[in-house]
C-alpha cells in the first residue's frame, strides 16, 4: 500500500467487525488497528481480548506491551487461518473447546471477575466459544503440517541434558536426575522449541506475501 493511501486509511473511522469471527458481532464505528490485505483489525477487538486475558500476559508485561503483542497474535491468527482455509479446518471438539475456555476462565480471581469482565467486551461465551475453535484449528493444522517433520536424536538429547537443561536446573538449586529418567521430558521440550520455530518461519512467509499495516502499538 502507498504511504497515501496508509494515510489515508489510518485516519479513517470505520465501520469493522472482528475479523477472526466476522459474523458473529455486532458492528460498531471503531478505529483501525492493522490492516491485513482488505482485512481490518479493530482497535476494539485488542481491547476485548485483553479484557478477556485471551492470551496469557508474561509476568512483569507493561499494558502498551501487552496490547503491541495481542495485536501481533491477532495479526498472526489471522494469515494462519486463511492458509488453514485452504486446505480445510478441522473440526474441534466440544470438550476440547470447553477445556480451552476453562483455562481462560481460569486467569481471572474467581467466575465473577471473568463474568464482568466479559460484560465488558460486550461478547457471549458462544461468541468466545467461536474464538476459541478457530484459534483451535489453527493450532491443529500445525500440529498436522509441521509436527511429522521433526525429529530429535538421542545425541541432541543428550546434548541439551548435558548442557542448558542441566544448568538451568542448577540455576533453580534443583537436582539433576539421571538422563534416562529425562530422556521424554528433554525430547518433548527440544521439539516444542522446534515447533515453535518453524511455525514462526511459516507466519513470517505468509506475512512476506501480505500487505500488512499496524497503525497502533508500533
């Protein structure tokens, strides 16, 4: 996009939805947040997930920071998503879809807070539900495309456990077990942490192939 035509954009009070459920809230006259290709992100929609504490915010994470970073997932999920559309989304179950919901509900005090605190957003918990599934789908479809492809060898076990696994350990004051009581623990955890890469090497082509623009929390 043109910087006149950002401009243009980003003054611009306009009429959005969220774009991760377009069809299930009411429209409201809000302000852009980002701009994914035609796809509006509304400064609203930051707002109601970090009511909702959709997203867990790391110990010591300044307001600013947090919302910079809400913004960045909703631009995420986003790309994710219309790839995941191509290749069809999976269906996610009910009880996966409640078990997810409790763990939001569960980075509130007590019910009440998340209660209020969903009153606030002015969305229903079928409307989150829908939020959920979604999010759900996009987490499926990369355990579907990336999890087969990684493979951790016993040297790299080995490796980590004789390296930053037992340091890290050692940091904590804690023990240092025998690696054959680890070995699954260190596996699970180096291909996490692979996972977790390529899935950001994936999200980074897709947004190398859009037209992004975030006018808020820059």
């Amino acid at each position: 996009m043109k910087a006149e035509g950002r401009m243009r954009v980003a003054a611009l009070v306009v009429v959005s939805s969220i774009i991760l459920l377009p069809s299930a809230f009411s429209i409201t006259i809000d302000r852009i947040a980002a701009v994914v290709d035609r796809q509006v992100v509304a400064v609203s929609e930051v707002s109601q997930m970090v009511e909702l504490r959709f997203f867990p915010r790391p110990a010591g994470q300044n307001e600013d920071d947090y919302r910079r970073a809400v913004l960045e997932r909703l631009i995420a999920q986003a790309l994710r998503y219309r790839d995941v559309e191509r290749f069809g989304a999976q269906d996610i179950s009910k009880d996966n879809i409640e078990a997810r919901l409790r763990e939001i509900q569960g980075r509130f005090a007590s019910p009440a807070d998340f209660d209020a605190a969903l009153r606030r957003t002015e969305l229903t918990l079928d409307e989150v539900r829908a939020l959920v599934k979604r999010q759900m789908q996009v987490e499926a479809y990369i355990q579907e495309r990336f999890a087969p492809l990684i493979f951790v060898s016993s040297d790299e076990i080995e490796s980590e456990y004789k390296g930053r696994w037992s340091a890290q350990r050692r940091e904590r004051g804690l023990p240092i077990p025998p690696l054959a009581e680890v070995t699954d623990e260190i596996r699970n955890l180096l291909r996490s942490d692979r996972l977790q890469s390529e899935v950001e090497k994936w999200t980074t082509q897709l947004r190398g192939h859009a037209n992004v623009d975030v006018y808020a929390w820059r």
